[in-house]
C-alpha cells in the first residue's frame, strides 16, 4: 500500500513538473507599473502639458471615481489591431475603471499612423456611447490634431467628455 502510494505521489510531481508554459496574452503591450495617467511615448506632450492634463484627470476621478488614461504610441503591436481593439486591450491590461463599476476610459493616440480611439469599459458605455466618443474624436480633437496641437486637443476632448460622462 505505501509503495502504491509512493508511486502516485511521483508520478503527480512529475506530471505537475511537465506543465507547459502559459503565454501573457498582454505580452505586446507596455507596462504601467506606476500607473501614470498619461503614458506619453510618442512624446506629444510637454512637460507642463502632461501635467496640466494629469491634474485634470485626477481631480475628476477625486470627485467621481471615473478613470481616465491618455495613451500615445508609436505603432500599434501586432499590427492586426485597430487602435480600437488596441486601447480596449490597454484598458483590460492596465485595469482602468473600477472592478464592480467597470468605469474607465482610454485614449489612444497613434500619431505617425493617424490614428486616435476613445475605448470606455462596460459601465462608461452606459453614458458614453460609440457614437458620442466618435463625435467627441471628431469635433474635439481632430480639428486640434491636424494643426498638431495634440495637447489642445485632448484638452478640449476631457472636457467634452467630463461634460458628457456627469
């Protein structure tokens, strides 16, 4: 009986020993380990901009529990993403929103692809629909960012969706 036992407690470890290795599937996305609210790498912002920005998220999550986050990139990775499907995976990855609220929202800019995105969790889209984030990109910011005043643009877009969001 001890040598069956014996046996079956080896052969589990060996099994457990033998598991094959589970893929990050957010391996392609950048980190945010210290949580910034606006990740700049394509560095649209100045300095001061950031932070004028930051603060303005900040003190409406302060006062709403709402979490907003600004993303700029470079390029989109895998390439088969829109920078749609690219903020919602940035949104999962970095958690944005609260869990039972499901109240984030993300900005994604691609400049050098020409591409901007407003992507809001389950509970964000309750109040800000496709169609308004998308008049939002349209009115807000595009007009802003073809003159390449990327900062006014997602300045005058914050408001309009602080506006909206309340």
């Amino acid at each position: 009986m001890k040598k069956a036992v014996l046996l079956l407690f080896i052969i589990f470890i060996s099994c457990k020993g033998h598991q094959p290795e589970r893929k990050n599937p957010f391996s392609h996305l950048p980190k945010n380990e210290q949580q910034n609210i606006i990740s700049d790498f394509s560095n649209l912002f100045s300095f001061e901009e950031e932070n004028a920005l930051s603060h303005k998220i900040a003190d409406y999550e302060s006062t709403t529990t709402n979490q907003i986050v600004v993303i700029t990139i470079d390029s989109i990775v895998p390439n088969h993403l829109s920078i749609q499907e690219y903020a919602t995976e940035i949104g999962n990855y970095w958690r944005v929103g609260q869990y039972k609220k499901d109240n984030g929202l993300i900005i994604a800019i691609c400049k050098p692809q020409k591409q901007v995105a407003i992507a809001t969790g389950y509970g964000t889209e309750k109040t800000l629909t496709d169609s308004i984030c998308q008049d939002i990109i349209d009115t807000s910011m595009l007009p802003f960012f073809k003159k390449e005043n990327y900062y006014q643009g997602i300045n005058n877009a914050l408001d309009s969706i602080i506006k909206k969001w309340n």
